[in-house]
C-alpha cells in the first residue's frame, strides 16, 4: 500500500500559500499561485506540499485554526473578486504598502477584510441564476460544519474577537437552543458573509487544485492531531474535548523536551475525549478526513505519534516538562476510517519520541514514515533512520521541514536556537555531515537535495527555502515560540529559469 499508485518515485516542494509573492501583502490563490504550478511542472516536480489551509487565529500559526473544515480567506485571491465584478480594479492599487518579503499579519489581516467584505455585500445583494444557485448549492452541502462556523465567527466579531468562546455571555457559550435561534436571526447578514468567503475560498482552491492535477502535479495537505480550543469545532462539539465545567481545557496538549526545546512544547490545544469519539465511530475524525481528502491528495497526519499514545499537561502548567503519556486510540481510529473511505493516502508524521508501539500501527496500514536529512548527522535518536542508506522505500524524506531552520541556516548558524545541544556538539554534527556527503561545505542546500534525489525513498520533498538556497532569515516557524513565526514569503522573480533547470536535471538523473 505505501507505494504503487500512491507513492510512485517522485519529488516536490514544500511552500505555504501564505509564502506566495504578489503586491497585496499576503500570499494566495491568484496568478502567483498558478505561476509556481508552471515552475513545479517546468522543473519536473509531482508534488507541492501545503501546510494546515484554515482559519488561522492564535499566533497566526496554521496549526491554531478556527475550524478544521473551513479555508483560510486570508488565502482568497482579490484579483479574482476583481475579475468576477465584485471589487473595482481601483480598491486593490494600495496594496504597495506592504513588505515584499514577509506577511505582516497585523496590517494586511484588517486591509484584506474590508475588501472581503466589501466583495461580500455585492455578491449577496446582486448575485442571481447560476452563481447563486452554486452558492446555495455549496451552503447546503456543506452546512454540516459551515452553519456552526460561520455562525461562532460571526459571535466572535459580536463578543470582541479576542476573547475566546469560554469569555462569551452565557447562553451563546453553551449554545443553548433559543439563543442560538436569535443570534442566528441577529447576525443573518454576518452570517452570510462568512458563507460567502467559504464559497469563494473553496471555490478558487477548487480551480487551482484542477490546475496542478493538469500538469501532473498532486496535492499533498495537512491534517494537526489536534484543534484550537478557540474554534468552532470544540464550541459545537464540547461531549468530544476533555474540557472543564466552564469549557477551559482540563489538560492541554504537547510533548515533553526534544531537538527543539530543552522544555518541550506546550501547544495548549484541548485534549480529545476518545471514548466518546469512539462510541460515535469515530464519526467526526472520518468527517474531517473525509473533507481533507476532497481538497488534497495525500495527507500528512500531524504527531502521528499521539494516536497510540500522547503527552499530557495538567495544572498550569507553563513549559510541557511535566505531563505524562496516556494510551490513545490506536489503530482502532484508523481502520475505522480506512472502513468507511477505503485506504488512505496518508503519510505518517513519527518523528520526536517514537516507540515500537506506534511503528506497529504505522507498519500495519501500510503508511510511509518521515525522515529529516538535518537530523541525521547529531545525537537524535532517530539518526541513523534518517540516513540515506537506511532509507526504505516507503518513505518520506525530508531536507527539513516547516518547523526546521533552512539548511543553509542550519548549516551556518552553529548554536543558534538550538539550547539543548553544545556548539562542539554540533560542531561534530558538522564534521559527520561533511565526511557522508562528501563535500566543502558550498552549496550544503543542493547536496542535501542531491542526497535525497539519489535515495532509494519514493517520495522526496524539499522547502522551497533550500531550493533557494536561503538563509535563517527565511525560516517559516521556530517550535516553542508564539510570535513571529508563518511570515516569511520569497520575491517575485526568484523563480529563475535557471533553477527550474537544475532541479529539472537532479530530477531526470535520478528518475523522479
């Protein structure tokens, strides 16, 4: 199963929508978009890598959304409301303010929304035949989580959109059925944009999506383990979190010290309450794959680790040093979603603390694990695993990843963030590094991606940022910090043809 037809040999490139150039400060689903498609196409690449593409609230960070069903419309492309008639070419000119070379959140977040809403009220006051009736359509079928999201953004803007749902007046909190009756009534028009702003989203990721399988190019997305406790899923669906009496988590989500942190990471997420999910059949897991699955190909499941068994943090706690493994779900989960959507296009996430348990369930359904080239060469106890010549087929490798620094960076910045390790020991990293790929220490990003081009592994992906050839400066997060992170962007015009080709030729050579 983890190879043939899902994982056939190939190679891609990791970038995030938001990473997107383009003069309206944040990247989207616009010409940008459809011009990196044609680079992945013209440098012989079969998959383009995206991370979490919801709602994103806390941080920024697209692994804290407001709904795990819902797109992010920070992601809607304004040309495309300027091309079908809902925005005048003039309104989009100013965009010339913002940076070129990050998203700043906190000025591009108010500007883009008062376009969308003004795109918004002009679709839902002039829209009629076809374009409405497809608007109808999509509200309807997706009503099952669309009524509930669009409803709780609308009460956020309503109750101060920085307090949590827990801060809300009461009977809105705990949804009692006639004040959702009158909010419903009370925030009708609110509602309706933020139907619209779905209906858009979906309908331009639709389009691109149709696009990239054009030019034989697959989508591989990403599914978090968990969600937000400020989202939609856990105010309509509270029987399913491990939640106190006042809707606050009663433990949170993390994991214990690792490569990134001599503290851990405490993510803060809602714990599930899987007893309940598994009396439901696990009914809303399979939903939510379910509707990954309709905008991706394959499926990166996020802390793959924590279905067999996950770190848990009690008492207010404020690092994730203290917290204890319990037993998850296991496989029971998984095949209950293999059941109902036959088998699954998914890439097991196993990194961190891994154990003969959770490789187990991995092994049984046959879904290929990561392996992270910068890991490779240090005192990680996966390793030697990460090594080229111990790579097995079913597998996914990995120059670095989202969370990882660039390569260059990596490879120039000895110390730096990395407080659980010394410089000599990573300086010894170095060395090891030099003497298995054999190299001077020029062009680190183009070996690695030469490494993992050669390896026997069948699916090879590599940040665009080492594609670059960037340094620190471009890194996308750095775990266990909550500001600053998901702002990076590269500049229109990086794409040179130049590049194209020599990926291209990597690509050809080792028959990817």
């Amino acid at each position: 199963m983890a190879s043939g037809p899902t994982f056939p040999r190939s190679s891609g490139i990791l970038l995030h929508p938001t990473s997107l150039p383009g003069p309206f400060g944040i990247g989207d689903l616009g010409t940008e978009a459809y011009r990196f498609v044609d680079f992945l196409k013209d440098s012989g690449q079969r998959l383009w890598q995206v991370l979490p593409l919801g709602p994103t609230g806390y941080g920024d960070s697209p692994y804290q959304c407001f709904s795990a069903f819902a797109g992010n419309p920070l992601l809607v492309s304004l040309e495309r409301l300027v091309d079908k008639g809902l925005l005048p070419a003039a309104s989009i000119r100013e965009a010339a303010i913002f940076p070129e070379e990050e998203t700043d959140y906190g000025r591009v977040i108010p500007w883009k929304r008062r376009l969308l809403g003004s795109a918004g009220r002009n679709f839902l006051a002039h829209a009629s035949g076809e374009a409405r009736a497809k608007f109808e359509t999509f509200c309807a079928h997706q009503a099952s989580w669309l009524d509930d999201y669009a409803l709780f953004m609308a009460l956020k803007q309503t109750h101060s959109e920085e307090f949590v749902w827990t801060h809300w007046e009461p009977s809105a909190r705990a949804r009692r059925p006639e004040a959702m009756a009158h909010w419903r009534r009370q925030l009708a028009n609110e509602i309706d944009l933020h139907r619209f702003y779905q209906f858009e989203f979906f309908d331009q990721w639709r389009a691109l999506k149709q696009q990239c399988a054009a030019c034989g190019i697959r989508i591989m997305g990403d599914v978090p383990i968990y969600v937000a406790h400020d989202s939609a899923d856990v105010w309509a669906h509270t029987e399913y979190f491990e939640l106190d009496e006042k809707g606050n988590p009663a433990a949170v989500a993390g994991v214990p010290p690792d490569y990134f942190s001599a503290t851990g990471q405490l993510w803060g997420n809602p714990l599930y309450r899987w007893d309940v999910l598994a009396s439901s059949g696990y009914r809303w897991w399979i939903d939510r794959l379910a509707a990954t699955l309709s905008m991706v190909d394959i499926i990166r499941l996020d802390h793959f680790r924590g279905f067999e068994a996950y770190w848990a943090v009690f008492g207010g706690e404020t690092t994730a040093v203290n917290g204890r493994w319990i037993k998850g779900p296991g496989a029971a989960l998984l095949q209950a979603a293999v059941d109902a959507l036959g088998d699954l296009p998914l890439v097991a996430e196993n990194l961190g603390v891994i154990t003969p348990e959770v490789e187990a369930i991995r092994n049984q359904f046959g879904f290929p694990g990561m392996s992270i080239l910068q890991f490779a060469f240090g005192n990680d106890p996966q390793g030697p695993d990460f090594r080229p010549h111990n790579y097995p087929r079913a597998r996914v490798a990995y120059t670095g990843t989202h969370d990882c620094d660039t390569t260059v960076g990596w490879w120039t910045s000895v110390g730096k963030g990395e407080s659980t390790r010394t410089d000599e020991e990573i300086r010894k990293e170095r060395d090891y590094t030099r003497r298995y790929l054999d190299l001077d220490g020029h062009d680190i990003n183009w070996a690695f991606i030469r490494a993992l081009m050669a390896s026997v592994a069948d699916t090879v992906i590599f940040p665009l940022q080492d594609v670059l050839g960037l340094g620190s400066e471009a890194r996308m997060n750095l775990p266990a910090t909550a500001s600053g992170n998901w702002r990076w962007r590269f500049k229109a015009g990086a794409l040179a043809p130049a590049l194209s080709r020599r990926l291209r030729e990597l690509t050809e050579v080792y028959e990817r």
